[in-house]
C-alpha cells in the first residue's frame, strides 16, 4: 500500500488535487472506514485527499433548519447541546456510531459519503429529509439523501465533488433503534428510525442494514396514516415492514432474524415516536449539561 | 504445608497477607518494557509469510523467483531451500517447517520472506508464485460425520484421535431409567485474542541460533523448534520479551522456526510478526465441537450417563488423544455418576491447528454438562443447585475415571451461590433469570519446572525463565511465594529473568501452574535457604530474614545475625547464597480398567470454579444482557487478594465473550470469515456487569501454602451460568455457544 496524501488548506485547493487524478484518488474526511478498506488493500489510490484542514464543520440553526458542515466529527455532534436538545434521536444515532474513540474522528460527511449499507445516520437522516449541499469548482447543488445514496457504498457524487453540508428541513418527533451483537464498537444487525412530519403528519420509516441501500418504506409508512396510529395499524406496519424490503443474510445476521428485529424494531420506535407526539421537539432534553450551555436565545428558538 | 484440608468452618486462612504493588507496573507505564513486537537488533531486516492459496490441495509448483528479484529482498526460502540451510539432524516428520506436498489449511506457511522493510517484504511474500491443485474442502465437523458414527468411525482418514471409557452397568442404568434426558449441543470456535500478536526476533551466527519471542514458554519452544528444525536443543537459545497476553495462544512454538530458518538465510537478524489479521487467519485457537449426552433418572438421581464428542481438531491437535480424553471427561462435570460411557472422536479438517485457549475447551464442555444438568433439574422440578448439590464430589469422591478426590470446595461454593441466588430472586423483574455454572479444573501442576534463588548481604531474588504475561504470577506471585517463606515483607524479593542458556529449566506459564507448581520450586528452594541460615547460625528455630537499610538479616528467636555475616567467603566474594531445587508432580492415578482406548488425565488436585449470573432477556429479540455476576473460586489459599480478584474478573470478562459473542466464522472453503476484532467480537467495557469475588478458602490444593492455580478455573462456568440464567429467564434453552440474540430468538421459537 503506497499513496500520496494531499492536505489541502482550502476547498480550492482541495478541488485542483481532486481534478489531478479523479479515477485514482481516494478523500479521507476522518478515515474510519476508508483505511480499513486501506489496509485491506480493497481500495489502491494512487492519491488520498485529506479534508481534516477544511472549514465545514460549523452546526447552524435557520429558525427550525439545521445545516451542519459535513467535516464536523461526530463527537462534537452528539457533545452538542443544542443538537441533543432539538433533535435528540440525531444525536442518539450519532452515539451509536462505533465508539467514542472513532467518533472524535469520524465525520458526517465521511459517514454519508461511505454510504455503508449498516450505517446508523442514514436511515434517521432519510426519514429526517435531508439535503446534501455537494460543491465542485465554481458549481454547487443539492441533492436528497435519498437521490444521493444510488446503492451498497455507491453515491451519486460526482469527480471532483466534495459534500459540504447536510441540512435537515425541521426537527421531527423520530426515533432511532437498532440492535448488534454488543452494546458498542460493532455494526448494527439491523437499524430502524421512524419520523412523524409535524405538517402532514405522516409517517416515515426507513431501514438501516438489511438491503444494500437504506430506504424508506412507502407501504409501511401509509399503514400508519395520518394521525396517532392505533395498536392494530402499529402492527400492520411492523409487519408490512418485515416482508418488505429485498433482506439479506450474511456472517452477521441471517434474513430470517433481521425480519424479526425489523418487526420488532418498526413497532417499538412507532410507538415511542407515537408517544411523544405530543411532546413536540423543543421540549428541553432531561440533560442537565445542555440546559446549561444552550444559550436563551437558541432556547427560544421554534422548532417549527 | 498441606494441612488445610476439609473443614471450610475450621480450616479459614488469615489474609495476612497485604497486596503488593505490580513489580512490572512502572516499566509497562513508561513504555519501557520490551514487548515481542517492539524487538529490535542492528542491521535487521523484517520477515513475511507466503501462505497457501486454498485450505487443501497439492502444491504444484512453488516459483521463488519473483519474490527474489524485488528490491530490498534478502531471504527467500520455501521447502527446497531447508536442507542447505539445517543441519543434517532428523527433523520432526509430522511438523514440516514448510509443507512439500500436501497442503493443509489455508495461509499454511510454503515460503518465507525477509527484507530491509516490513513494505518489501510483504511484497516479496504477495509476489511469491504459489500453484496448487486444489483437492476436497472438509471444512466442519459434519463433513466427516453428518451424524455420530456407528463402527465405521474409526476407519474414517479424518479420525487423528479416538478416545474410550466407560464403569458400571450403563445399559442396565438406561433400561431401568425413569426417564432419559437426551440433548445434543455445539459449541464454536473461540481465539485468544492476547492484545499483541506473535512477534519474535532471530540471529543466526555460527554457533548459535538464537530467537527472542513473546511466549509462555522459552524452554517449550526451545524443544518444539528443536524438534521442527533438526537442531541440538543445546545449539538453540530462546529469550522471551514480555508477552502481551497468551491466554494459551503463546504455549508452543509458532513463529520461530520460520524466523530462524530467514536469519540463518541471510545472516541478519529477522523480526518476524503476525499481522491482526493474520492472527486469526493463522490462528491456533480452540475450535467447534459437537456433543451428544443422554442421561438416566431415577429416584430424583442421574444413575447412567452417556456421553458422545465429536471435535472439530483442524489440521491438527497436539496431544491428540489426551487432548480428547481430557476434554471429553469435563463432560461429566465434577458429579458423581454410577455408571457411564465416553466416546470421543477429534477429526481433521482443513482449518488450521487446534490450539489451547484459557482452560482448554473447558469452558465449552462445561457449557454442554452443566447445560444438561440443568435441564434435567428443571424438569424434575428441583432447584437446580439442590440438583447440583446431591451429585458434586467432596473429598473422597470417586472421578467416572476412578481417581479419588481430594479436597474440593464445590459444596461449599454451592451452597453460598444458592444463598445469593435466593436473594437475587426476590428483586427478579419478568424476562430476567438467575443461572448457575460449575466447572472443575485440575491444576497444572504436573507439568515441571526448577527455581533458582541467589541471597546476598543486601539481595534476594528468583531467577528463572518466563516474563509475565500479564496477570502477575511471574512478577506477583513467585517472589510472594519466597517472601512468605521467609517472612519477608512484599516487594523484598526481585525477580529475574533470563534466557534457556542460564535460567533454570521451567515448562511454562500456562495451565494455572506458575504459583501453584513452579511456585512448590520456589517455596522449597526459600525453605532451603532458611535451614541453610538456620545451620549456620546454630540455631533449630525457624529462621526469617528482614530487610533494614537495604541489608538482610537472618532472626531466629532472639538472635538476630546479617546475612553478610553468614556467608561463607567464597559467596561474600562471588554470587551470593545460590540454592536451587526443583517441582516435578506426580498425579493421581486413575482406574486404567474403566479406559477403553485413549488416554485419560489424571488430576493433580481439584479446583472447583463456581459462578452465579443474572441475565435479563428482551422477548421479542433474543437478546441477552448480563447484569451481574459472582464467583466463587475455590483457591485453597490466598497468597495475594488483588491477584485473585483481578484473575476472576479477567476470566468472566472473557468468558462472557465466549457465552455471549466470539466465534470463529468458516466458509465451505474454509476461509475464515471474520478474521477481524470488528466481526469477531470480544466484550467491550459497556457489556461487562458488575462482578463480585467471594473465594472459598480452605480446601487445600497442591500449591504452596495449598493455593490451587487460578488462572484458568475461573472461565470456566461462565457461559454455563450465562446459558442457565437465560433458560430461567425464559424457559428456552440454548443448546450452542455463543448465545447471540438470534440464538437466543430461536430458541424462543421467534423465527
């Protein structure tokens, strides 16, 4: 294994070494998942761009819209207050991610950009209606994550093309579960986030884990309906959701037992979404340190 | 010495003994000791190994030549290159350091490489042309045997060991039977996962072949490498570096062979380590087994018991059939049975070899066992430690293999689990359990080994071979051995190490035999040099020794005389006081008249390891979280408390891995399948409950003082306590290790 590896100060620079050798050249946004397949030898560039001097790691709120820099680690997104006031199941998925020590490393956008089948931000950022800002030289756009994922650890991101931010439209009641063989520092067998749109108060699900691309679940999704979802609808749509998606078995579950987990899973995440329905999103988090640091300005602050 | 036998009530020893601050504490916080991947010498250059393409086949054609025209390449040697390179001496037939036809496993070792960098040489091992023809793939246990044999199994190429025994009226046990309790469980492999990888360091000169490697056992491999390589074992020196964990993994040579055969190739010294990932791939590690019991009741009794093993041994099993006879008699657990029948196979697969981990293969058999038991305490509807109680062996028990017991705590550490059990209990939630495991060890102490102590005016110390690997026996619990002979505060006596041309002869830290048999050395040999003392100052009083200002003094009664004093002129002048002495243990004897075929172990002394678990199991998934755990080891003596506490919360953390999440994953073409810490999963700190040590003292083993060893006993019941908590939970039972969720879940009949 041999490379060059390029640090460039600014995204201008970071652009030109991309332009150099698009074919041949691997980006490095905390390197979590990148220098396993590194060592493994399953990827062989002839050049590694490091993002670690890049700005784009601030976390802005826009009245109920949150925007976060994609080179943001993910410790300092679950250490936020803010974030775990406003939208606690970002935060608490972000927690879930590997362990401490990888998430002072790991970044958002290394996450999305990875576009692992069992990563655990996809699927709450899906059901969260995230957009991507992608940048390239002189050239910007948006994309939905879900236009942006096009397969296992394929992405629509294009040569040359870095992803600068991630927004979120609005906090929403969601939840995120997920279950692996130990409590940390393993991928999930399966992970499932479900989300209650505040407007149109429909539901959302979306599977982490079992197919090669996270996805929603329009089936499911409408089994629920529009208001609170009785005990017979909850189920419906565990199930529905079970038989859905195209599942997969490999070394860490079999097809069989991720039906199970789903079922289970969809269940108890609608009903503690359903649960807190009335508990809207800028209810102040139980934790003490972040009413602390939040300052009274971004307390007031609508989430709506 | 040996005088605590029996009575728990009576035979209480005082723990007058305070715990010692680690010796190896400050080097291992500096960064300053020298572990085998941190070896380093002048001038040398960095082995790799070139491994076989498939798990089986026949080597075609080996082509070197690519590897040798890269730069930076200074050795490359496959099979055809040994005989200019070894002496003419007979080298062992059955250890080929390369195989020259016939390919075992996959990444068995055909060449080996060495270069001025670590890149380079693993380029030279990636570029090394390996043609095979791949022959068939027998990757488990039911490619051989899809079901237990009948009189064809024996006949089968893949049986490398075959093992019998069986006392009393089996079938008559059977036909009167009230009823049969008949399971069948399996077990999977699990790796030692020591923290730092096989590493070891070789020079080659004229006279010598030397390695310095990360091992429990400098003298064991010193014999191994003797025997694989053809050499005197007096031509071979091998110094160990601290081991960063062995946990078996580091009990037999493995790496120094091959770096020895490089060094003597390009007469530089060749580092030689083990990637991660080639520590699993390569790995020796304990591997599947399937188990097939059927047990008679009557009368509230087990009265027969048939017990069937089928072992999974890999490419192959050292021991064999002691291997096999060992394992398959842990079946039985420590109860006693009327009559019984024992028949175990070890097969060859295209895995690689089967290697010892942490009481070898005792943890999963004391799963299946004490699985068993339990289940047929549950459906006689008796408290299963009541159950346990009415069969476990006490001081004169007769072992199914006729060896009488001798003392043996597993009564009384029974008894103390069902007071906390009936605790437990009453603060019990729905979907949790409370699981009991007992397991039965016979410490090491067969294995022998020789002490050297050196007493000068201002000195003591042990001299012998092993560094620590880790829980404190070298650097702990000798010198506390010698201290407590000698009356001598701890932290008074040193420890040194040195390499087979100087230390005295020792088998190894392994088996829970370092303190318990080593120590007996050490214990005689601090003995001698008190009666040495004694004679020489004229006294018949026992003599002790005190440090004041750096100086010893020897103190019998009243008198009180500096060690200066009492050395003769020749050891004032020159070493000191240098006594040496030896522990050679003989066992017991088993009743050969109850052994079919195979062989047997007959135990040394009888450690009994008892654990209480509570678990709490989500119903819907399976999953299984163990909220706390005690144990209650049977130690005989306590030399030092923070030891003990630490050795048993280190097994249980361990054996949690083995109950709940490590096993070694192999694909049909016996490719391992997570040959990774990320898929091959040990615990980590947030699945670790609260563990609670409550030592039963005072059923003496055969170590100094009556200790028994510790190192091993206290896995043992662990994924046995786990297994049987879920079942109390749940009313399922698991019948195979690890008990993943999915496991769990279907059991619980969810999918």
């Amino acid at each position: 294994m041999s490379f060059s590896l390029a640090t460039p100060a600014t995204p201008d620079e970071a652009f030109e070494f991309l332009a150099q050798d698009p074919e041949a050249t691997a980006i490095l946004a905390g390197g979590t998942d990148l220098l396993l397949d590194l060592e493994e030898g399953l990827v062989r560039p002839r050049t590694v761009v490091s993002l670690r001097r890049l700005p784009w790691r601030e976390i802005r709120w826009n009245g109920p819209r949150l925007t976060i820099g994609s080179l943001a680690p993910l410790a300092d997104l679950e250490a936020d207050a803010g974030l775990r006031r406003r939208l606690p199941s970002l935060a608490k998925a972000i927690h879930a991610v590997g362990s401490l020590a990888l998430r002072h490393r790991a970044t958002l956008g290394g996450n999305l950009g990875r576009a692992s089948p069992a990563s655990d931000l996809i699927p709450l950022l899906l059901v969260l209606d995230a957009r991507l800002s992608l940048v390239r030289r002189g050239d910007r756009r948006e994309l939905r994550l879900d236009e942006f994922i096009v397969g296992s650890r394929r992405t629509a991101l294009a040569a040359g093309e870095l992803i600068e931010s991630v927004t979120i439209p609005a906090p929403l009641p969601s939840e995120y579960l997920w279950q692996r063989v130990r409590l940390a520092n393993d991928i999930s067998q399966v992970g499932v986030a479900v989300a209650r749109g505040t407007t149109t108060s429909a539901w959302r699900i979306a599977l982490g884990g079992v197919t090669p691309r996270s996805v929603r679940l329009p089936s499911a999704e409408k089994l629920l309906g529009p208001g609170l979802p009785a005990p017979l609808a909850m189920e419906l749509a565990a199930q529905e959701a079970a038989q859905r998606a195209p599942f997969t078995t490999d070394k860490r579950a079999t097809e069989a037992y991720r039906r199970r987990l789903v079922y289970v899973l969809v269940k108890r995440a609608v009903a503690a979404v359903a649960a807190s329905a009335d508990a809207l999103p800028e209810t102040p988090s139980p934790s003490r340190t972040a009413k602390k640091s939040v300052p009274a300005k971004a307390r007031s602050t609508s989430a709506r | 010495m040996h005088g605590l036998r029996g009575d728990p009530a009576g035979g209480r020893i005082a723990r007058d003994v305070e715990a010692v601050t680690r010796r190896d504490a400050a080097a291992k916080l500096r960064g300053t000791a020298e572990f085998g991947t941190d070896l380093e010498a002048p001038g040398m250059v960095w082995g790799a190994l070139v491994g076989s393409t498939v798990a089986h086949g026949r080597l075609r054609r080996l082509d070197l030549e690519p590897a040798r025209r890269l730069p930076g390449v200074v050795a490359v040697v496959g099979p055809s290159e040994l005989a200019g390179l070894l002496p003419s001496g007979k080298r062992d037939a059955e250890r080929p350091v390369f195989p020259e036809s016939i390919l075992r496993y996959r990444h068995e070792p055909v060449a080996a490489v060495a270069a001025r960098t670590l890149a380079e040489a693993r380029a030279a091992a990636r570029a090394v042309r390996v043609e095979v023809d791949p022959l068939p793939v027998v990757s488990e246990i039911e490619d051989v045997f899809p079901e237990w044999p009948g009189e064809e199994g024996p006949r089968s190429p893949h049986v490398i060991a075959h093992v019998r025994a069986n006392h009393g009226d089996v079938d008559g046990g059977f036909a009167r039977a009230e009823f049969v309790h008949r399971e069948v469980y399996r077990t999977n492999g699990v790796h030692q996962v020591a923290l730092e990888p096989h590493a070891c360091l070789a020079e080659v000169n004229d006279t010598t072949w030397k390695v310095t490697t990360s091992t429990q056992t400098p003298f064991g491999v010193r014999e191994d490498t003797a025997e694989i390589l053809g050499l005197k074992e007096d031509q071979l020196v091998v110094d160990g570096s601290w081991v960063g964990g062995g946990f078996g993994g580091k009990a037999a040579a493995f790496l120094e062979p091959y770096a020895l055969v490089l060094a003597r190739a390009c007469r530089k010294p060749v580092r030689l380590a083990l990637t991660y990932r080639e520590e699993f791939e390569l790995g020796r590690t304990t591997l599947p087994s399937i188990v097939w019991l059927d047990t008679a009741v009557r009368g509230g009794k087990m009265t027969a018991r048939r017990v069937r093993l089928l072992l999974d041994a890999g490419a192959s099993l050292p021991g064999r059939d002691f291997a096999t006879g060992y394992a398959i008699a842990f079946l039985l657990g420590p109860y006693e049975v009327p009559a019984f029948e024992l028949e175990g196979y070890a097969l060859r697969t295209n895995k690689p070899p089967f290697g010892p981990h942490r009481a070898p293969l005792a943890p999963q058999t004391a799963f299946i066992g004490e699985s068993h038991i339990d289940s047929i305490a549950r459906r006689l509807g008796r408290d299963p430690i009541d159950f346990r109680l009415a069969h476990v062996w006490s001081e004169g028990s007769t072992t199914p293999l006729g060896q009488k017991v001798g003392p043996f705590g597993a009564a009384e550490a029974l008894r103390r689990a069902g007071r906390l059990a009936a605790l437990w209990r009453k603060g019990l939630k729905p979907h949790q359990g409370v699981g009991v495991g007992v397991g039965f060890w016979g410490t090491g102490v067969g294995a022998g080994g020789e002490a050297l102590l050196r007493l000068t005016a201002d000195d003591l110390s042990v001299l012998q071979v092993e560094h620590d690997i880790g829980n404190g026996s070298v650097v702990v619990g000798l010198p506390a051995v010698a201290e407590r002979v000698l009356g001598l505060p701890s932290g008074t006596v040193r420890v040194l190490t040195a390499d087979t041309a100087s230390a005295p002869y020792d088998s190894g830290v392994f088996g829970s035999r370092t303190v318990a048999a080593l120590g007996q050395a050490v214990e005689k040999a601090a003995q001698q040099i008190g009666t040495t003392l004694a004679k020489r100052m004229g006294v018949r009083a026992k003599v002790r020794l005190e440090v004041e200002r750096g100086q010893f003094f020897a103190v019998a009664g009243a008198k009180r005389v500096a060690v200066r004093e009492l050395l003769t002129p020749d050891e004032r002048r020159g070493g000191g006081l240098v006594v040496r002495d030896r522990h050679y243990g003989k066992p017991g004897t088993i009743d050969d008249a109850r052994v079919r075929e195979g062989t047997f172990y007959a135990y040394h002394d009888f450690a009994a390891s008892v654990h209480l678990a509570q678990v709490e199991v989500d119903r819907e998934t399976g999953a299984v979280r163990v909220m706390r755990a005690t144990a209650f080891p049977d130690v005989g003596t306590i030399l030092d408390p923070e030891m003990v506490r630490s050795q048993v919360e280190g097994a249980v953390v361990m054996g949690l891995g083995t109950a709940l999440s490590e096993e070694t994953l192999w694909g049909p073409d016996g490719r391992m399948l997570n040959p990774g810490l990320l898929d091959y999963r040990i615990p980590t700190l947030g699945d670790v409950p609260p563990i609670e040590v409550d030592p039963v003292e005072g059923f003496a083993g055969a170590g100094p003082f009556g200790l028994k060893g510790l190192g091993e006993p206290p896995i043992i019941p662990v994924p046995a306590a786990v297994a049987n908590a879920v079942a109390d939970a749940t009313g399922a039972r698991v019948t195979e290790l690890p008990l993943t969720a999915e496991r769990v879940a279907r059991a619980l009949k969810l999918l």
